[in-house]
C-alpha cells in the first residue's frame, strides 16, 4: 500500500511528526532532503517518538532518554533494547509516500 503523506516542503525540518494508517501510528523526519519512517511508540515506554529531538539520523525518546536510529530502528541508548519497525519512504515530484505492507 502507498500513502501519500503530503509535499516534502510541508514537513518539518529536523524534527517528526505522527502520521496515522489504519491503526498503526508512524513517527516521519525530515533531515535534509531526506525523510525516514519509524513505529512512533518507544519500545521500552510507549512515548511518541515523533515528539523527540533529533541528533542527525537518531531521535531521542522523551520520556527516558533511549535513542533510536531512524533509518534501521535500532536503539542505541538504554533503556530501550527492542527496535522500532522502520518503513520504507519514497519521495516523487516532491510529494512524500509511506509504502507499507498490505495488512
């Protein structure tokens, strides 16, 4: 499934926002040119991630401090041990797509 979720333009630099499909919730960052998509709940405390401060391709979680690496999920701070998902963006003619499995 393909999602347009709007013009790159429109997003935020350097930090997220949460963009909701179906019933998943999708923390979305641009840096730069570029734009990355991570599950926006914390693996360890159920935070939005798209509320956390970003450090060049990490977002911080802003309940306890564990830092996610947007483009493979990974955490790379404690608490937090378990990945986020990561989804796969495409950018076309400056509008912005989340590709995401068929549920």
């Amino acid at each position: 499934m393909r999602v347009d979720i709007g013009a790159l333009a429109s997003l935020p630099k350097e930090r997220g926002v949460r963009v909701t499909v179906g019933e998943t919730s999708i923390a979305v960052f641009r840096i730069g040119d570029d734009v990355y998509a991570i599950g926006d709940r914390c693996s360890h405390a159920e935070a939005s991630l798209a509320e956390g401060e970003v450090y060049g391709t990490d977002v911080e979680c802003p309940r306890h401090g564990s830092e996610f690496d947007l483009q493979t999920g990974d955490p790379g701070a404690l608490p937090a041990t378990k990945p986020v998902p990561t989804y796969e963006v495409s950018i076309e003619d400056g509008t912005v797509f989340l590709i995401l499995e068929d549920a």
